[in-house]
C-alpha cells in the first residue's frame, strides 16, 4: 500500500505503527508524521476544525461524514481500496 504511494509523493514512505488512532493522530497534528491512515471518527473532529486535512478515503465510496473528501480512485488511485480510513495530513 505505502509503494503505491511513494513515487507521486516523492518520497520513501515506511509505516509506523502506533496502539490506536488518538496517538496517530496527536503525532499528525504535531508535524511528527506527515501522513496517515486512520479511521473517520479517529480525525472526524480535527479535520472539521481545521487541525487535519481529509486527502481521500481509503474506501470504495465516499464517506457520509465527509462527503466533500474524495476516493483514493476518484484522487487518482483506481485499484486502491483497503476501508474507511482516510489518508490525512496536517494542515
């Protein structure tokens, strides 16, 4: 999943692995991580607020939370496809 990535990022991705979706998220936010997976409800506050950017979800169709918040297909990734999570970035 994270190869797919790499080349259109222009960088060399490596996964981290954190025990939920807060820690991830803190990390996010705090510009210790530049990009992560996490579940809807895990961000659903910071990318309302402004804190979190939702790039795609990870799912085949749009999420009802964020309905503004593309597919990885729609984004550009057509055989990209793993659930709800959405790949996000710090603002």
């Amino acid at each position: 999943m994270l190869r797919s990535l790499a080349f259109p990022l222009k960088n060399d991705p490596c996964r981290l692995p954190y025990k939920g979706g807060a820690p991830a998220a803190l990390d996010l936010i705090g510009g210790q991580v530049d990009l992560a997976f996490l579940n809807v409800p895990a961000v659903l506050s910071q990318v309302r607020g402004g804190e979190l950017r939702a790039l795609a979800v990870a799912s085949a169709t749009r999420a009802k939370a964020l309905p503004e918040t593309p597919t990885m297909a729609e984004a550009g990734y057509r055989d990209f496809a793993m659930g709800t999570a959405p790949a996000a970035r710090s603002r």
